[in-house]
C-alpha cells in the first residue's frame, strides 16, 4: 500500500528565515536546499499530487544542468520550456539558472482555437524567441 503524501513543513526548524538578499536566484534555491521546506503540487481538484523538498529539487535540477551542457547548450542560449505546473517545470527552469541558460517558459493551456491553433501559437513563440530546444511535458 502506497504511503500518503505528507506536505512539506512550512517553516524550518534550523535554517534562518532569509528573504532576499540572494545574487542569483540559484543561490536562493541553494540557501533553501539546507532547510526542510519545498513546494507542494495539488491537481484541479485540490488534491496533493507531488511533494519536492528545495533538496530534491536542487538536486535535480543540478543534474538537469550537466545534461543540458552535455546537449551542447551553452551560456546565454534559450530553452523554451513548456510551462506546465510540475516539478519537472521547476527542475528544467532552475537547471537553466545554473548553466547560464535563458528559460523562455511558454503557455501549457487547451488553447480556445484547439490543437492546431495551440500548436500554430506555439511555433511562433519559438520562432520569436529564438530558441536553441524545446522541453515540454510527455
């Protein structure tokens, strides 16, 4: 039987509370990686689907990084990522703060005009900002 999910806490208990003064926004996710708390995902209908410690997600993300690099990806190069509300989302977009990569998240909705217009809005995104790769949800 699968255990349930238990939220991350939402205080830490021997990390100071630090609200700015970070110089990157890897950095903040650094700071928050020695604490307890995360980032917890509920579905359309309030459910808890996903629970990620900042470790976890710094963990991953540090490993999306390198297989960034390893891809050919290099600083200042833009990666559209397709913004779905996942962990994976903020794995690939912190991967991207690592390397010097440029995230360009990009809409994840049913598009009012259906699959092909959702597809034809998308391409031209791409196109507009010029991106080196496309990451998207399966």
């Amino acid at each position: 039987m699968l255990k349930p999910l238990q939220l991350t806490p939402t205080k830490n208990h021997q990390l100071m509370h630090q609200l700015g003064g970070f110089d990157t926004l890897s950095g903040a996710l650094d700071y928050a990686a020695q604490g307890e708390t995360g980032v917890n995902f509920y579905n359309t209908l309030g459910q808890l689907t996903q629970v990620v410690t900042y470790q976890q997600l710094q963990e991953n993300a540090l490993k999306t990084a390198l297989q960034l690099c390893e891809l050919g990806f290099q600083r200042n190069d833009r990666l559209a990522i397709i913004a779905d509300t996942t962990p994976e989302f903020l794995t690939v977009f912190f991967a991207c703060q690592y390397c010097g990569i440029i995230p360009c998240p990009l809409p994840f909705s049913v598009y009012l005009g259906g699959k092909d217009a959702y597809v034809r809005k998308l391409k031209n995104m791409v196109a507009v900002a010029d991106v080196k790769g496309v990451v998207s949800p399966e």
